[in-house]
C-alpha cells in the first residue's frame, strides 16, 4: 500500500526568488497554518503573534524557500583554509541559499525577539517560528538556537552583554566575518575529545592578560571536538582559567573577529562528516593564545553555561517537533494523492491508521513543545519555573528520541519514493537523530532528570501539579498518574546505582503523563483518548498504526 509511483496530483512547480532583505519574498494572500499549531498558539500568546506566524507559514511553505532549502543540501560546507596568497582565514564556504534562509530566520526574530520584546508568549510566539522554519530546513537551526539561548548566559556579565547582547537582538544578518558588524550569530563549543559529555574533563587552558576574573581577557589554548556553525560571529566556550582572577573551569566568549578587525586564532582543522544536519557545518578547532573574554564567575564555567544548554535543549524539542509535523504533513499529502488498490492511499484503512498515529505523536509533541515555551516566559512565577527546569529534560529525552521512528515510518508511506533524496523525508530521516544527540544525549538526560529531583524536590511536586490537571477525564491515564506518583516516591528513595537503572522507565513514564495530560486539557477528546490508549493502554503496541478499535481517525487527521 505505499506504491512508489507519482501521485496523481502534481506537487507545484518549483521556481527561485532571489532573497530581499527588506521585503517577504511571499505574498500571505490566503494561507492558512495547521489546527494543531494554531491552537496552541492562541492558547498561550492570546493571539497576538498568529498574523506574523501566518505570514511565516507563506514564506516557508512557497516553492522559492522549498527550493533554497534543497539547495543547501546539494553543495556541502566547505572548509577554506588559506586564501589565495597563502594566508590562513579558516573560513567554511556555504551554498548562497543557506544564508537566504538564515537571513528569513533572522529577520521574523526566530532568534531572539522573545529576549527583544519581553511579554506573556514571547517565548511561545518565538518558539512557533523557530518551528516554522526548522520544519522545512533543519540545519540552519543550530546557529538560530545558539543565538537564541547566548541571551540569558552573556546577560550574566553585564560589561560584556552590553557590547554584544544588542547584536545578537539585530534583525539583520550578514554571512561574512567583521568587526564593525551590528549583528551577530552566536555558537557554542565544550566537548573535547578526553571527556565528551563530561566537560569537567577539559583541558583548554586560559590564562588571563592582566589581572584577568569576570569581563577580563584571556588567551586560550586548547582543542575542541565538536565546534557547530564555525562561521559564527563569537563562541560561548569552556577552559581552565589559571592566574589571579580566579582558577577552575569557567566560561568565556571568544569573538571571531577582534576589535581592531584582526582575526582571531581560530584554526578550523576539519569539518566532521556527519550523518545528517549536512547544510550546516561542524567542526573540529584549535585554539592557540586566543583571545576571549570571561563571563560569570571563574570556577562557575558550568553553572554560567547551563543557561545556554538549557535553552538549546528546548530548542532540541522544538526542533523534533518540527521534524514531526513536516514527517506528517509529507506522508498525509503523499497518501491523499496517490491512488492504489482501487482508492486513495488516505482511504485505505491500513494507511490511515499510520498516518493517524504519526499525527497523534505529531500533535502530542507540539503541544508539550509550545507548553514548555510558554513556561520559559519572563513573567513565569516559581511554580513555572520549577515545572520547566524537569519538564523540559523530560520532553528533551522522549520527544527527541521518538523522532527517528516517526520519520522513518512517515518515510515508508511514500514507498521508494520516500527513500530517494529527491523527496524531503530522506533528509528528515538523517537529520532528526541529532536532536536527541546535541546537548545530552539519552542516557546524560536521564540522569539530569534524576539530578533536578534530588536537588530540587519542588520541581517534582510542580510536575506533579501540570499532569494532574487531567484527572479524571480518562481513566487509564488516572491509573497511569496513579503509578508514576509510586515509582517517583520510591525513586527518590533509592541508592544511585538503582536509580540510574530505572532512569529511563521513570522519564518515559514522566512523559507520556505530560503529554496525555496535555492533550486531554486542550485537543478534542478523540485525539487525546486514541493517544492515550495507544501508548498507555493495555493493548499498546510497539508500531505506528496500532490504534484501538472505535478510533475517529478522520478526525485526527482532519487537524493536519
């Protein structure tokens, strides 16, 4: 049931526009954005960003911006070590179409304009764009999300916020290296090879140019493994300070380009051949006497970081979310228009049953995701902010693993088709592992989950609080509430080695709480009973397409 012949409605012809930055490069005329988005918008920004979002859903859905984001995947980054005359830049050279879709990004504040324009829903107004844009070109997310999390790290330090925090807000965007730049693109590199996840373990030393401590200049020297957007403005990075500013592992933002407009000692060695995420590049770097300056207290490298980590993880969420809605709204359009077996593939009771439930997980994530953003508002009180610091580790570790799944069950109901990089599933395929990769992979998630808990036990009782606005409205999930409150009761309780154990058990069982407690408060009632009784019933299976007898799977696709 999933030929791969063309359907039998054409997709539109494609054609290219050439980027303007002071004008969309769409006309909105009618266009409508999906229920699911739509509804969780309203519900958490009253409304006020839907027209902008609007106007965001045209420019990503027009031929012209599906066309640059193919072609970001058909010239890979290529890393320029010297120039013509033998001089080194470490420059990475990107197809044109790559910064067009950056710049779009920018533009509409997929970055920062939830730190530009602080209100109730900024968060879920930036989130919903930054979705928007990811859905159809992933790889340019990374350096957005970096940008976009730097905020709350650099405001940490306040000299050094004030010369760089107004760039990162800038609506402009410019792909060359400068520094009489009024903009700027943010990334971020920890990890070295000895010590990966575990950054205490770094041994880039930076020893400081005068009396050195918060704001001061160092020079650094070291490596690191895994640097991502290369061609960014300056790095939020990890060292060893040493001398009498302070000693022990702290944070430092290092600029690409320093005042005087000389480049810094930034040697890019390679770039890393990555499964996907091909449009961006990844690299490998070395630092040699570079210079950098510190942000937070020495010692503090973690805690000062934590704040960028902690946003790039929602956006990992985010990210899988958007991965999501493109794996549904590829399979669901495939499946209307190709015909087989005397029907329409959407018709066949097969086909539609899988494409029903890749809708569930679709909507569930997009729910949590936009949730999660509006509890990272500026007007969130301690409740709030207690519920996000474990929601969000817990919808980072399940939403992020869930993606692959989808997308190759999405990438099946095109048939051959979907297997071929002629079709966007393929790329969706290779991409969506990443997010459960970047910024904590399962296991690391996991713990930080069992961490937040024990450090912080309000944050088990605000979880606890979100889940429970559903009870008694479907009673397999009252039975599910039911036995989580055991299994974290007796967690809590348990030594270390146990509890990493049962680590993963518990943040899935966590999850699925959040998620059909979400979708029972705020999607109709067909959604939210098929979710829960497919993923928490006792008839549960392990494949898409699963679903109990008697669910309205017309009207579970009828919102994508």
């Amino acid at each position: 049931m999933t030929q791969s012949a063309t359907p039998t409605k054409p997709q539109p012809h494609l054609t290219h526009t050439v980027f303007n930055q002071s004008a969309p490069r769409v006309d909105v005329n009618e266009f409508d954005l999906d229920t699911v988005l739509v509804e969780a918008v309203r519900r958490h920004d009253g409304g006020w960003g839907e027209d902008e979002l609007r106007e965001i859903g045209a420019l990503v859905g027009s031929a012209s911006f599906k066309h640059d984001a193919a072609l970001t995947h058909t010239r890979l980054p290529e890393l320029k070590t010297f120039d013509r005359w033998g001089h080194r830049i470490d420059e990475v050279e990107y197809h044109p179409a790559y910064h067009r879709i950056i710049g779009d990004a920018v533009r509409y504040g997929a970055h920062t304009r939830c730190w530009e324009d602080p209100q109730p829903g900024s968060h879920v107004v930036r989130a919903a764009a930054f979705m928007l844009f990811g859905e159809i070109e992933p790889g340019h997310a990374c350096p957005v999300s970096m940008t976009h999390a730097v905020i709350p790290s650099l405001e940490l330090q306040p000299d050094v916020a004030a010369n760089w925090v107004p760039k990162a807000l800038s609506r402009e965007y410019s792909g060359d290296l400068g520094a009489d730049k009024t903009s700027a693109i943010f990334g971020m590199s920890m990890t070295e090879k000895q010590g990966g996840s575990d950054v205490r373990a770094n041994t880039t030393v930076a020893r400081p140019v005068g009396r050195g401590g918060p704001g001061g200049e160092y020079l650094l020297t070291g490596h690191k493994w895994f640097c991502s957007a290369p061609m960014s403005d300056a790095f939020l990075v990890l060292a060893q300070a040493e001398g009498p500013g302070g000693e022990g592992l702290s944070c430092f933002l290092l600029p690409r380009v320093l005042p005087d407009g000389t480049r810094n000692v930034f040697r890019i060695q390679r770039l890393k051949n990555k499964l996907g995420n091909k449009s961006n590049a990844s690299s490998e770097i070395e630092l040699d006497g570079t210079v950098a300056l510190m942000v937070g207290e020495p010692g503090r490298g973690v805690r000062t970081i934590i704040e960028m980590v902690a946003q790039t993880r929602l956006d990992c969420v985010l990210g899988s979310a958007a991965g999501m809605r493109q794996s549904v709204a590829e399979a669901v359009w495939h499946a209307r228009h190709r015909a087989a077996f005397g029907a329409t593939l959407a018709d066949q009771p097969a086909m539609k049953a899988v494409l029903a439930d890749l809708a569930l997980e679709s909507e569930a994530a997009t729910v949590a995701a936009i949730r999660l953003a509006r509890a990272h508002d500026e007007d969130a009180d301690e409740h709030e902010r207690a519920f996000r610091r474990l929601a969000t580790a817990v919808a980072k570790y399940w939403i992020c693993k869930r993606g692959p799944h989808h997308s190759y069950e999405a990438l099946e109901c095109l048939g051959g088709n979907g297997y071929t990089e002629d079709f966007p599933l393929a790329m969706r395929y290779r991409e969506q592992p990443v997010m459960a990769v970047w910024e904590g992979s399962g296991n690391v998630i996991a713990l930080d989950v069992l961490r937040a808990m024990t450090r912080e036990p309000e944050s088990i009782a605000a979880f606890d609080h979100e889940v429970h606005l559903a009870r008694g409205a479907n009673r397999t999930l009252d039975t599910h509430l039911d036995r989580l409150r055991v299994h974290l009761g007796e967690l809590v309780r348990l030594d270390p080695a146990s509890a990493q154990r049962r680590a993963r058990s518990i943040v899935e069982a966590m999850a699925l709480a959040l998620e059909a407690s979400l979708l029972v408060r705020f999607s109709p009632a067909e959604v939210s009973d098929a979710f829960i009784a497919a993923r928490l019933g006792d008839d549960r299976a392990f494949e898409y397409g699963a679903l109990p007898d008697g669910a309205d799977l017309q009207a579970i696709l009828a919102r994508h």
